[in-house]
C-alpha cells in the first residue's frame, strides 16, 4: 500500500490513516478538553451570584389567553416600569414567563440580593396589573357592549318567564315548549358571561390572579457544575478532533498530488 508522509511519520492512505493519525495526537485530545473542562468549571464558580423571586398567576381563560399573558411581561412598558433607569432590552434578560402544565403562568425576575429580586417581580406584576385596564376609548366601547349585554339578558328573562307561566297553564307541555325554554336557557347562559367579562374587563386584571406573590429568594440559582465542566469538554473535544481532521485531510491531499515520491510534509501540528 502505498503511504503518505508527513512530520511524525508515515500515515496509511484511506479511512484507517484517520485513527492512526488521532492515535498520534492521544495526548493532545486528552489534555486539551481536560485543560477547558477545568477552565469552564472556574468561571461557573466565579460567575456572579443571581437570585429569582418567582410569582405565580392563574388566569381566566375568558378574560385573556395565559400565552399572551406571558409574552406581555417582557413587553418594552412593562419593563421599563419596573427598572426605569434601565434599557428594557436588558431588562428583558432579568425576566422570564411561560405557562405550566398547571395553566399557571410562571414569572421569574433575577436580581443581585432576594430583596432587589422581590422589589423587582413586585413592580413588574403592578404594571401588568395596570396596564390591563383598558383605555378612554375600550372604556367606552366595554361599557356599551356590557349595557347591551343587561338589556338582552333582562329580555331572556322576560321570554322565559313568558314559557313558564304558559306551560303551567297547561296539563301538558308540549315539545315546542321545552325546546323554547332550552333556547332562552342557552341564551341566558351566553348572555350573562358577556356581562361578566365585559364588567371584569372594565375592572382590569383582578388581584386575585396572583396565586403566589413575589417570592424573597432564600438561595441564589446557581449552575450546574459538574454540566458545565463536562460541556466544555465535550465542545472542546469536538472542536480539536475537527480541526486534526481537518489538517489530516488537508495533508493527504497535499502528499497524493504530489506523488509517491514528493518530499514530506513538514512542520508538526
């Protein structure tokens, strides 16, 4: 067969000539994602302390969606009313919230001490609460729609109690009748919960949809140690394997064009 050279001898051609290559470089692929494990591992522990006052919400689906819910805690206003002296786009990273599996939504701000976490999820929950009161002109248009609503559901009533004194006038009530009464039913039903969230929406986002307030932190978060340290290795490992690799390949090709009997690569890795 015939052989391609380079500085720490002779490298076999195809596929084999791969792991005869790594075989050469064993310590170099050791002590390199050793030396950035280790590394990673000092700067998780030297990464600065972050604590996370977390709030817990539980919303009604027929006054806003828990999706949207979340996606408006990281919105510019809502930000910058909780650090105004602050870009919202850095404020942002101190935030997050999604839903559970619950239906809850989760909030949790960070913050360098528990107490400057808690102030901060505090602020961040009373503007959301603010900003869901609705505005000159929505106030204006909810309180049509809900007086609307009233007189809709007093003239339900009125036909339901209309079917009621007439099937007690009779022996029998007839099947038109009670499909009647079910109709009115159904439409009582529809009408009042228009009433309700109308009113509710008026009112802004109720209080009581905070079912945890803003926790005081008793341990900062912290990374994953031994994650990190193992991480980093790996990407380091990955790194170095693709860059010898690489460099083999470069070789071969560079020794094969210029024949069996070209001079040998120099110069080590």
């Amino acid at each position: 067969m015939r052989e391609q050279t380079y500085a720490r001898g002779p490298v076999p051609a195809g596929p084999f000539g791969y792991f005869d290559f790594l075989a050469g470089h064993l310590k170099l692929l050791v002590l390199v994602p050793l030396t950035v494990g280790a590394l990673a591992l000092l700067v998780a522990l030297a990464w600065p302390k972050s604590y996370v006052s977390t709030t817990l919400l539980l919303i009604p689906s027929e006054v806003m969606n828990s999706n949207q819910v979340a996606a408006i805690m990281r919105a510019d206003p809502i930000l910058r009313a909780m650090d105004p002296s602050t870009d919202p786009e850095i404020s942002a990273g101190r935030v997050a919230a999604r839903v559970g599996r619950d239906g809850m939504v989760r909030v949790e701000v960070s913050g360098d001490t528990p107490q400057e976490a808690q102030q901060a999820a505090k602020a961040l929950i009373e503007a959301w609460i603010r900003s869901t009161a609705p505005g000159e002109v929505e106030k204006a248009d909810l309180i049509a729609r809900r007086d609307r609503a009233v007189t809709d559901f007093k003239n339900v009533q009125a036909g339901m109690e209309a079917v009621t004194r007439a099937m007690a006038s009779r022996e029998a009530v007839s099947t038109e009748a009670m499909v009647r009464m079910a109709t009115l039913s159904e439409a009582a039903d529809r009408i009042f919960t228009i009433v309700q969230v109308t009113s509710r929406r008026l009112e802004g986002m109720p209080r009581d949809v905070i079912r945890q307030a803003p926790s005081l932190p008793a341990k900062p978060r912290q990374p994953h140690f031994a994650l990190v340290a193992v991480a980093g290795a790996v990407i380091a490992l990955f790194a170095l394997l693709l860059a010898l690799l690489l460099r083999h390949r470069y070789r071969s090709l560079t020794a094969a064009a210029k024949g069996p009997h070209g001079p040998a690569q120099g110069g080590a890795f």
